[in-house]
C-alpha cells in the first residue's frame, strides 16, 4: 500500500494535472464509463460536524475507492487546522485490495476548483472580460486562481456576506495584475462569468441580478437545504451539472425542481459538452449555470493523479498492510 501525506501534495499537484483529471472523468462519466456510488453525509452529532463518504468506479481510469471527511466548524478557531478534512482511499479494482491511502484537503480544494474551470472553460463566452466572485472564504482563492487560466479576464469584482474578507480574493486578483473591486449583489450585473462559493442556505443570487450571457459556475452547494441562487435563476439558464442525481437531491438545482420550475430532463452532464455529445452555449446571450455538487469520481481522479506523482518523485511511502 503507498501513503501520500498531505504534506507532499502542494509539491506535486498542480492546477493543470487536477483540471486534466477532472475533465477526463467528467467525460467518462457522460460516456458511462465511470460512476459514483450514493452519497452519504450525516451530523454526527459532536463538534456540530458533519461527516460522510463519497466513492465511485472509473472504469476507463480503473480507479476504485472513496473519500472520507467532512467539516468540523471549530476547527480552525479551536486547533488551528482548516475546518474541511478529507481522506482518499484507493483500491485495485482487480482484487479490492488497499492501494493506496492520500491526504485529501488540498486535493478538495483542487478538484473543486477544477470543476468550476472546467465548466467555464467549455461554457462562459469567450470573449468574457469580467468575472464575478460570491463568496471569499478559504476556497474562493482556489477558485479564482483556476478560473483566471481559463479566459482573458481584465477585472474581478466580488461580493461576501462578511465583507472584511475580500481581501482573500483581491490579493489573487492582485497577484494576476488585475484590478479588484468589491461590490453588492447589483453589481454582479457588471460579469461575464460569476462564481458562487458559499456555505449557504437561503438564496443570495437572483435572476435581476445576472445579465443575459453569463456563465455561472454555483460551487457551494452540496448538501441538502443549501442554496446560494433564487430558483427562477436556474429556470431562466441552461444548467449543466457534474450528476444529475446529485444536482437534483443535494444541489443547488433541488430548490428548482420543488418549486417546480425545472425538471431533471431540463439538467446536462457537463461531460456531454466536453464529449461533444451536447452543444454546450448556444448563443452569446444565453445564461449558462453550472451546479457542482462534488463527485466522489472527482476525488479518485486527482488522488490517482497525485499517487502517479508521487511514485514517479519517490516521495510515495510504501508499507505492507
């Protein structure tokens, strides 16, 4: 069995080799080449945690296994580490033994922000200038930083519930050598491309508040009863996802089926468009939404990444178990 730590994987995992990995994985999926196992996500009543599982198979890949962890609130106030933890486990899908075991925090915030480039790189308009930042947290930066490779933006604005953290997403546009500007909810009027990255669970974005033409990658919601967009946002965009399943019980698309606004027939893969199965963007007007609910396919992907670098670097610790 190989151990990654988590301290090997900001040496060896880049923003590119997660995006690649995403992206191939997206694509299987669409093809039925890989899917995810049923998620499960619970408050286990100590430390207002919650802790859950998500897994899958890629069969194009052979990647097999699961990632373990969730959010402990009082982490960072309490013990001074980030209050997302996460674990990935490998196994050989050709005997189900251990592969390998790999520090899965950073690899989250990666995939995750791979997953939002990955949609703003097959949907937002090209000629998108401006790009639009909900939310300023710890994963905004991750965000930002990968969307910025994927169009030739010249300003970001952003907006968060708590202002005096804008300064997370205006240093990365800073290290960019793009001009920053905080703004309201109104203001959001001014993107090509938006990014919701919150923990939310009350609509916060609504559709006066998004012009006709732009992507919006919504990355925050993933548990059930979180939401950061009005519903009739989403029945006035097309909406992709990574899984319909997933967009439709735990994703910001839920709100929008009870309201009875969309159905899952209204909801694309993104891998669809990447495969070329499916058009994608249809007009330069056209609202595109991609809600990212986090596969556990996402996690397997970069966390096999990881392990081929790893191995490939020596710095792959090998035990017997």
């Amino acid at each position: 069995m190989l151990i990654v730590p988590e301290r090997e994987i900001a040496d060896l995992m880049t923003r590119q080799a997660a995006f690649d990995a995403v992206e191939r994985v997206f694509a299987a999926m669409a093809r039925s080449d890989a899917y995810n196992f049923p998620v499960i996500r619970e408050a286990i009543g100590h430390e207002d945690a919650l802790y859950g599982f998500k897994g899958g198979f890629d069969r194009t890949g052979g990647a097999l296994g699961l990632k373990a962890g969730g959010y402990w609130p009082n982490n960072l106030e309490r013990h001074g580490i980030i209050n997302h933890q996460s674990t990935v486990f490998l196994f050989d899908p050709d005997t189900g033994r251990v592969r390998a075991v790999v520090g899965g925090n950073l690899l989250t915030a990666l995939r995750t922000a791979a997953a939002s480039s990955v949609s703003i790189r097959h949907l937002a308009r090209e000629d998108a200038k401006v790009i639009g930042m909900v939310g300023a947290g710890h994963q905004a930066a991750f965000q930002l930083r990968a969307a910025l490779e994927q169009r030739r933006f010249e300003k970001v604005i952003g907006w968060n519930l708590h202002p005096e953290m804008l300064p997370n997403i205006g240093k990365v546009a800073a290290e960019a050598g793009l001009p920053f500007e905080a703004v309201d909810l109104d203001g959001m009027r001014d993107a090509d491309v938006i990014v919701t990255i919150t923990s939310s669970f009350e609509a916060i974005l609504g559709a006066d508040q998004v012009s006709p033409g732009c992507h919006i990658a919504c990355m925050g919601t993933d548990t059930k009863g979180k939401q950061e967009l009005a519903p009739d946002l989403l029945a006035r965009a097309s909406v992709f996802t990574d899984e319909v399943a997933q967009s439709v019980s735990i994703g910001e698309a839920q709100h929008a089926i009870v309201a009875g606004l969309i159905t899952e027939a209204d909801i694309t893969q993104l891998g669809a468009v990447i495969n070329g199965s499916h058009r994608g963007r249809r007009s330069d007007d056209e609202i595109t939404l991609f809600d990212g609910t986090g596969v556990g396919l996402q996690d397997l992907a970069v966390a096999a990444s990881v392990v081929a670098l790893a191995v490939e670097n020596g710095v792959a610790i090998e035990v017997d178990f």
